[in-house]
C-alpha cells in the first residue's frame, strides 16, 4: 500500500511520544509545498498515514517533528533554546507505490531514524 506514514518513541522513558506534531511538505527546489499535519497517539503513531496513495508522488519530503514541546510537556528540563526544539528529516520517494514508514526514536540530546515496513 503506497503511503507515507511514522511512529515515535521516547527512548529517555522507553515509551511511544504521544503529543508529537509531525508536519510534512514537498520539496521542490528551494521551495517547501505544505502538505500534511498530523499529531500522534497514545502509542505513538498518527491516526493515519501522512500521505496517503492518492497524493505520494516520487520526490523529496521533509517531516518537522515538533519534538521540544513534547519534552516540555513530558517535564522534562531543557536548555534555552533547546538542543532539539525541531528534527526535520529530508526522505527521497522514488517509488510512489511503495510504502514509506519513518520512525523517529527520540531524547533531549540525540535522535535516530530509518526506513521501517
């Protein structure tokens, strides 16, 4: 099922990031084409995919994870500004068919992602 879609986790509390605001566009040069938002869930993923087949087309997209509000609510201490306030991750669709999942394991100082199913 062709689809862009992700998950967090919070790997500083070994729990799913609920609370996540998770924007995503379309790269076209220097130009960035809003096309989504979406906040995750009690297990850390969005209600439904960010893209769905009719819109993923080939090409490159950002995903912004507002990351610095949700260890803010979590109660955590941050520094000001915050290390990670936003992790922006840049993915190239090659196969507008295909299934693209990006899950974001997160902490205050450090972050780490990969193409998951």
């Amino acid at each position: 099922m062709a689809q862009l879609s992700t998950h967090v986790l919070d790997t500083a509390r070994g729990l799913p990031a609920a609370q996540v605001l998770v924007d995503v566009c379309i790269v076209h040069g220097s130009h960035h084409e809003p096309l989504s938002s979406a906040t995750t869930n009690a297990q850390g993923r969005t209600d439904t995919p960010l893209i769905a087949r009719d819109r993923l087309e080939r090409g490159v997209y950002e995903l912004t994870f507002h990351v610095g509000d949700y260890f803010r609510r979590a109660g955590f201490t941050l520094t000001d500004p915050p290390f990670l306030d936003h992790v922006v991750i840049r993915i190239g669709v090659a196969d507008p068919e295909g299934h693209y999942h990006v899950p974001l394991l997160i902490s205050p100082y450090g972050y780490s992602t990969y193409r998951g199913t």
